[in-house]
C-alpha cells in the first residue's frame, strides 16, 4: 500500500509540473484553460483553480514538489503548504516551506496545519494581522441544502469565539442525556444547536465554558506579541479576539 502511495505521489508531482509548465507557457492567453477543460473533461472553474494551484506551487515551492516526487508528503499536505504560502512573498514562502518541511513527512495534517500557521506567524507578522482582519469581516452563517430533508447549519466565525461556542454546545449536549436516551453524543450536539437558535428569549443556561489559553507571560506584559495556544485549536494571535 505504501509503495502505491508514493507512485500516485511521483504521479501528482508530475501532473503539478505539466500543469505549471502549460500555465506559465500560456500566461498571456485568456483561453488557455479551455484546452485543460478539453482535455481533462474539467469545468473552466476548476481548471484554472488547478493552473494557478500549480503554477504557484512549482515555482514558490519548488522543494514541496520535490518532496512530493519523493513520496515524503502526500498531495493533500502539498495543498496544505500552498494554502498557507499563497499570500506570503516569495522569499516568506520559501522560509516557511524551509522550517515546514523539516517535520512535514511524519506529521498527520492537523500537525502540518498547526505547525504552519504557527511558522507563519512567526515569518510574517504583519501580514497575518492584516489577513485575520480581512478573515473576520468575512464572517457568515448559512445552510448547505443536502439530500433526505436535511441542510448543513455553518458559521465563519474568528477561531475564540468559534471554540467557546463549540466547548458550549459540547457541554449542554453531555448534560442532554437522560436514562433511555438512545441519541448519539453528535446527535445530541445538533439538536442542542437547533434548540438554542429556536429556543424563546426568556429562555437560560447555567452551563459557563472556560477557554484555556496558553500564552506567555513576556506577551501578557506587552514586551512581545508571540502567539497563543487556544486549546482546541492550536495557535492564535495574541492580537485576535472579538
């Protein structure tokens, strides 16, 4: 099974290289992802997300690639080290790349995306404060329509305030549980959630959450901004909250 994966891994390699070759070779014309879309039978969306994934990836992550050929990654956590490099310089991209790859092979993604966001920070300071600026305006909630009557209930929301709520419904739901309750423990979740969202305003809780926050004490006493670790989570700016 292992050998298998690092020959789809040489394979994706080679596809990233091809794809990235035929970017950069077309870069001036606009139609060019309409023989990609031909060939590969792919939507015009979806082509050039692949072109740019690729052509960026090669030519800002070239050791990522190489790793990739080797079979030392897998192509998810390339897309993971492209995700987190994409709006980083080239010369911020290549450090990350440089420390992340250290550890990459034997971390499972959660790790790599922890240990990145973390590297991140720590490289680019100032962009990551602009970002998680730009990040929080973005914050929505929604439904996802899925089949048999169901939706997908979702909120974008900055990672402290996103925890606590998640810690909370975790807790009321523990706390659903009654004797003969046959409901699974995610079953109970999402009835909680629905619960809370269409209970009556006069209606209360006594459950409080507690975020553990890690953070050091030279940060606390504003000599330095090194990043927290909100359990749950991982690391955080220290400069992030509501």
């Amino acid at each position: 099974m292992l050998f298998i994966q690092k020959q789809v891994d040489y394979w994706q390699a080679q596809l990233l290289r091809q794809l990235a070759d035929f970017a950069i070779g077309t870069a001036d014309d606009e139609f060019a992802a309409a023989e990609i879309v031909a060939a590969m039978k792919w939507t015009s969306k979806w082509a050039e997300d692949q072109l740019l994934v690729a052509r960026e990836t090669v030519t800002k992550l070239p050791r990522t690639v190489d790793a990739l050929q080797a079979g030392e990654i897998d192509s998810y956590k390339a897309k993971i080290l492209f995700n987190y490099t994409h709006r980083l310089t080239a010369d911020q991209a290549a450090e990350v790349e440089e420390r992340a790859l250290v550890k990459a092979p034997g971390q499972t993604s959660t790790q790599l995306r922890r240990s990145l966001q973390r590297i991140v920070m720590a490289v680019d300071p100032e962009g990551c404060a602009e970002r998680r600026e730009a990040r929080k305006a973005e914050r929505i909630a929604g439904i996802e329509e899925r089949v048999d009557d169901m939706v997908k209930l979702f909120a974008w929301l900055p990672a402290d305030r996103g925890i606590a709520a998640a810690h909370r419904v975790d807790k009321l739901a523990r706390a659903a549980k009654f004797p003969g309750d046959t409901r699974t423990l995610s079953q109970r979740r999402a009835d909680v959630v629905a619960d809370m969202l269409l209970a009556t305003p006069d209606q209360t809780s006594s459950v409080k959450v507690n975020l553990n926050v890690t953070v050091s004490s030279t940060t606390l006493m504003g000599l330095d901004d090194h990043p927290g670790e909100l359990q749950g989570y991982g690391p955080i700016s220290a400069r992030a909250g509501p």
